[in-house]
C-alpha cells in the first residue's frame, strides 16, 4: 500500500469538502424538529458510499430514523467485515459557548471545529475514504458491510429490532467501528470495554401549583428541596451507588489485570489541570482511570425546577426534575439495572411528594478479547502507521449497540478509534484534528489487509 | 357613612375598568426588559391619585424604578395616615398554567384573574377608591399622602434611600397597608408580623466545560450532584437550619401566645387537600401556622444546570445554579444571616468545585403591637363591615419595607389585607374574588374614621 499517503495527499481538500457536507446537516436525533435533517443526513451517507465503491447502497426504514446499509461482496471466500458508525449527533446546547456555530465547521490551528466532526461524523466518514481507495487500487481482498445509523446519540431504540429483522444482511466475521478515541496522538489505542447506560428522567411533584415561598415556606415540602435529598442519598460517603443490589454482577477486576490498566500514560496534574478542578472525586480504593474503565457511575446529567429567570422571584414550586444516568461495566444488566433504580428511588421518596420516573433509554457493557483474530489486525495497522503496538484500554464511554451485535448478530466488534480527550465531543467547541482524522484513514486499508490475511 | 355601600355600588364599573387598566401594564420589576412598563404604570398610578382628590401626586425618581408620590393635606391638626402599596409584580411564568393570558384581565366565577389581581394593584388600587369616596363626600378626617413603589416584588432596593431622603415629606402618624390575606372571606384578619429574607444565588463549578459523562463520569465531580448535596447538608433531619449561629436572635414565642395562634381557625386536612399532598413537612415540634409564622425557613426557589431538553443528553456539566432563599423571623438580621449563611455555605463545598454567592436582597422580619391606637382603627373598621372582631396573625411572607419603614420613618405599619390563601399570588393564575375587592373598598373609609377619632 506504498500509494496510499500519496492517495490520501492528492485528495485531501476533496476529503474535507465531502464531511464538511456531511457535518452542515444538523442531525441531532433528540429533537424530534429534526426529522427532515435525519433523511438528509442518511441520503448524503448513501452517495458517498456509491461513490466510494459500494455494489449498492439503501436507505432503510426503521420505527425510528432510517438506517443506511450498503455493500461490496466480492467473493464468498473472502471474510466480510461490518463498518458500524452513526450519522446523527449530540444537540450543540449551550450554543453561546461556540467559538463558531456549531454546524458550520471551520478548521482552526489544524483542526475541525464543528458538532460531528469526531463523534460520528468525521470518524465515520475516514471509513468511506479507506474502503474508496481499496476498491480504487484494486486492493481490497475483504467483503465489506456498512451500518450507519441515525440514531446512537439516542441509545439506538430502534437497530437491535432492525438486526433482529435482517441477520442475513448483516452476517459478518467482524464488526469494525471508529467511535472511541486515543489516549494520546502518539498512542494507538483500541477500545476493550465499553460501559453500559441506564438514563431516567424524574418528576418530583411537591403542591398542585407554584406556591408563595413565605406563606407556605417550612411548612410544605419543596420539591426542589427534596429531589436533592434523594439524590444526594444515591450515593453514599465512599463514593458508592446506595441502590441495593446495584454492584451485584459487577466483574470484579483481577489485581493483575489492574496493574496492567495502570501503565496507561496518565498524570493527575495534567488531567486536573485541562479541568481546571483542585481536586477530582469518586469512588473510594480506585483510581481515575478505573472508576472510569471498570466503575459504575452515577450522574445528574440536568436538573430544573422553579424560578430560573433574571433577579429573584420567591416560589416554592410545585414541580422539580432531574435527568439522571448510571454506567454501568461488565455485566451489570441495564434492565434489571433500571428497575432496581426505579425501586429504590421510589422507596427513598417521603410521603410529601410524588415521584413519577420515565426509564428513556438504556444499554449493555462491553467487553472484547485481546487474542481475538480481528483484535490482532487492527493492532498490526496500527503498529503499521504509529510505529507501536496500540494499548488496550477500557473506556468510560458507551456505545449501547455493541452489546446488542454480540447478543443479535453473534459477532465481536473491534473499537479501533482516532478521536482524542480534547476533542469535546457531547461539548461546545467539538474538534478533530486533522493529523487524526487523516491517520485514521490511512490506519484502515491495513486493518482490512491484516483481517483478509489472518484467513479471519 | 350610610352612602358608602351605594357609592361602591353605583362606580363598580368604573372601579374595574380602572383596575384592568392598570393590571393590562406587565410591570414585572425584575425583568430589565420591562422598564417602560414601570414609568406606564407610574403614570397611571399618578392619575388614578389625582382624580381620586388628591392635592398634588408625582413620579420621583429612585436609584431604581420611580416612586409614584401624592397626597391631600387638609388640616395641621388632623392626623396623618401614609399609604403604602406597590405598583409592580411578580413574573407570570410558568405562562402555559394561566387559563387566560396572566395580563388580561377576565372576571370568571366572581373572580378577577390576573397577575397582579390581587398582589398589590388589586388591593393598592380599593386605596384610591375609597380616598375618593371620602374626598368627594367631604368625610376625610385625616390628611392622607400617598407612596406607590415600583420595586417590592424584588425586595425594595431603592426605597429605604428614598425614604431617607424625604423623611419631612413622607412623616406621618401611621403607615396603612393592603398587600396581606385574610384567613377566610368570612374571618376578617390584621396582620401583625412578617418574616423577613435573605435571597441569593449561587453558582457551583465543576470542570471548566461540559463532559462526556461517559468518558469522564465516576471520576470528576459533577456539579449537580454537588449542589444537590450542599442543599441537603442546609437542612437536618428535624428541620432546623444547619447554619451555625442562624437561630440565635430567633425570639422564642411564650407558650401562651402559642396557644392563642392556635385558636386561628386551620384545617390539617383542608389545607393538605388544598395543596394535593399526603403529608406536610417542616420543623420538628411547631404546627403549621408556627412553622410559616414564627419559624424561619429555607427554600430553593430555583434550580438548574446540565441538559434540560427532550430526550437524553449523556453530559456531566461544568456548572449548576441555583436561587435560594430563607425566610427570617423577630429577631433575625438578615445581613448577618446573609453572612452567615455564606461563609457556611462556602466552608461546606468539596476542593472539587468552585462556588460562587450573589446576596440577592434581604429585608427584616416585623412586628406590630394589638394595642396601637392605629391597631385598633383597623380593628373596629374591620367589625363595622364583616360584624366581628378581626383576628391578629403572623403571617409568612415577607415585605421587607415594612420594617425600613419602622427603623428610618420611626412609624409604625397597619397591615389590613383582603387576600385570600386561594389567591395564588405569585404563582399562575392569581385572582381576586370581587367579594375581597368591593369589601375592602367598603371598610377602609372606616379606619379614617375611627384613626382620626383616635386623635392618634
């Protein structure tokens, strides 16, 4: 593959041209005023992997957003692998705190600014750019599936039905997807774990109606105030979930196996200081890297209630709210998970209010074999263009279809991804940096040559 | 007095058209946007006092919104009654509660919605009309002067300054007030202590821009959880205010004096059925008119951070707010508890995040003796129209410049409300029954009476 920088080179303002086009359709899937955007987004999707090489490509109908599923089938001997991304994206909220708006991407110091340019637009279109210049140079010697979805950001409702629906179509020796990131730029890394998500949305309901704080105040619960308080018995001193049973199937990590997580570059001062916090804060006896890698967590992801204009309005209001997720680690049950929340919540309620709970979506850990043949290909391409053999980490992040593929499709993914930490992703001023971006594209074709030589 | 009722009954239209006139201005003090609301109103105000019979009325400035002045001197002998209300309200949001929009006025079941209805232009408002009864039927015995403010509803900034620097022009020998309630429209009622205040905002800072609460969630302080957590430490779990020093100028009412509030007519049911709520909640060892008139409190009036849209937005976020107040009993300085609570909340936040306090208003706790000449006006006033004696309460709210009044105008206040609980001042759909209106119109011509029989 001595041509492929050269390719990547020659096509470098085409490249940008295309996923800018891509990033410009704001397909935010939480917002249902988006819909239109969402079909946009999967035609643009379509196109490109026509152009890139696909025998065919379709949108397909789902209960939710449409699924984009396209092919090359080049010979039944060949092993086939699935590219799995997503086309739909976080909301850009708050839009004030954009240096530039958010869906119109601008490159600035080298990188892409812009909602998608890492999570998943511009580590999913790398894969189109890699399979365009296999099919181009006549060098891809695998059958290739993509998967591209619209609705990840959402937990993926409606893709474990489609799986369900067409295991046929996405039969596959290995599913492959960028959607996780690098330790560092000089670190390959590839992803071994994914965390699991329950997320709730809460309604405390204290009075029928907004009520004057100073002729009802200390005599009727506020539910501002009582929605802290359950929230703040959810976790106990150490850092621990207090639901009971919450920590009963989580895998235990061997002390060997801790030991190797520790040798991941990582230094507290730094990571303190890019937050600009004093101090961070978590489960007690664990480590950064492990209450993010092998913990649960538990977090108020929004909180409302009340008055929150300008200046001081004095209401004891009737109504509070809390969005609330938990992740969860291998092999929490986020079903049994949720209803142990649900349970536990309720039961922690004083008599004062009402508590009603909406589950809104969930999702299972993750975990995949270092020896897994597909596991050693992506860590030969990676070897093949940073120079060293990639660490395995285990993300905090998740990726709720993972687990769904394993259980529906019966196939291992391989998280071999090239965002990075700085690349606020769900955040203002999300970026990828073009050296990533471009890397990522010329790691790829090696994944599919190693892959295609290990005979799967 | 005989013609009185038949005035009232003969300008009822008049009154209400009027009165809707001055509703229809959205002076809502604590939106800046709403400023040429507050000199509309101003200038309504000075015409409703002019065509009322006052001498002279006047817009004079303030550091704030402008005061509305006017007055009608009569004889050096007589006595001088100050009248005090309001001429702003409180915002109208949540806007999707009111029935009809909250600045249409609309009489519906006998009674007048809208913001402001009641709190104070309902009740400032019977003032004008029964000042003009006794001027034009040449039956005021009293000099009367007039002081309309435009900032109450965000704790009277400016008007202890202004107060201060018209002390000759605003001397008087009682200050007569409407901006309070009645226990029943049956149970005629002087309100003879207020609670004080102290409002803050607060900001609590985790890292320095929202985070993947994947990525990083398990091992950075989330804000949220840490605002939920400070709130709940505020609080015991008998309901006292954990602020070191916060009870120790709390005066301790006498058991008899307790005993007496008990006889206020109050039903435990009634009132839980009112509110929809299984159980109330408040300190422990005080009932409920205790716990909201002689007890302090703490409320959030308000919270918020995070995402709080549709859907689910996996963020662990930079920041979380919040709008806390606390309501003061005799004798509480609400600067010291400003202070107080400040340095207590600052000692309680973990290094994981940053706090910051705004001291939004505060204003003194007040209390007024039965035994005052101008007390007992009002009382024989109120027997003249309802057949009984009224009752003496304290009530819960807040009007902090009743006590400036007292501590620069050396005078005291009469609080004779018409209000009623159901009035729902401050929250949506806030009314005034037309029963409330036209009887408070009818007995305040009567403590002119009685006040000057007093000769003080």
């Amino acid at each position: 593959m001595q041509d492929l920088k050269q390719y990547i080179e020659d096509n470098k303002q085409r490249f940008l041209d295309e996923l800018f086009e891509l990033i410009r359709i704001p397909s935010i899937s939480s917002k249902p005023e988006h819909k239109d955007d969402m079909y946009r987004c999967a035609e643009m999707w379509k196109k490109l992997l026509l152009e890139g090489g696909a025998d065919k490509a379709v949108i397909m109908e789902t209960e939710g957003n449409p699924v984009v599923y396209g092919e090359k089938i080049l010979d039944a001997s060949y092993p086939t692998v699935l590219v799995y991304a997503h086309y739909d994206v976080q909301p850009a909220e708050p839009l004030e705190l954009w240096t530039t708006p958010p869906f119109e991407p601008e490159v600035r110091d080298g990188k892409i600014y812009a909602r998608g340019a890492d999570d998943d637009k511009g580590q999913g279109f790398m894969h189109t750019k890699a399979f365009e210049y296999l099919v181009k140079t006549d060098q891809l010697k695998c059958n290739v599936k993509f998967l591209i979805e619209g609705e990840e950001e959402v937990g993926s409702p409606s893709l474990p039905k489609f799986c369900e629906e067409n295991k046929e179509l996405l039969k596959s020796d290995v599913i492959l997807v960028s959607d996780t990131g690098m330790i560092a730029p000089d670190v390959p890394t590839i992803t071994t774990g994914l965390r699991g998500l329950c997320y709730w949305e809460v309604e405390v309901t204290g009075p029928n109606r907004d009520l004057h704080s100073g002729l009802f105040g200390g005599a009727v619960a506020n539910p501002i105030n009582v929605l802290a308080k359950m929230i703040t018995q959810m976790v106990d001193e150490n850092g621990h979930i207090t639901v009971p049973g919450f920590y009963d199937d989580v895998v235990e990590i061997s002390d060997g196996e801790r030991a190797m997580m520790a040798k991941a570059p990582y230094s507290e001062d730094a990571y303190k200081k890019a937050l600009d916090v004093e101090e961070l804060a978590g489960e007690k006896g664990f480590t950064t890297n492990e209450r993010t890698g092998i913990r649960p967590s538990f977090d108020i992801c929004g909180i409302w209630g009340g008055y929150t204009g300008d200046g001081a309005k004095t209401v004891l209001p009737s109504k509070a709210y809390a969005k609330i997720s938990s992740r969860l680690v291998p092999d929490q049950d986020h079903e049994k998970i949720a209803e142990l929340f649900c349970k536990h919540f309720e039961s922690i309620a004083p008599k004062s209010v009402k508590v009603n709970i909406r589950h809104l979506h969930g999702g299972q850990a993750y975990g995949c074999p270092i020896d897994l043949p597909a596991y050693k290909a992506a860590e030969k391409a990676c070897e093949e263009v940073y120079g060293e053999r990639p660490v395995p980490v285990r993300s905090g992040g998740s990726i709720p279809i993972i687990s769904d593929f394993e259980r529906i499709l019966g196939v291992k993914s391989v998280l071999m991804g090239f965002g990075l930490e700085a690349d606020a992703i769900h955040s203002p001023n999300e970026n990828f940096p073009l050296e990533q971006f471009f890397n990522g594209i010329n790691t790829i074709p090696y994944f599919y040559k190693y892959f295609a030589e290990s005979g799967k």
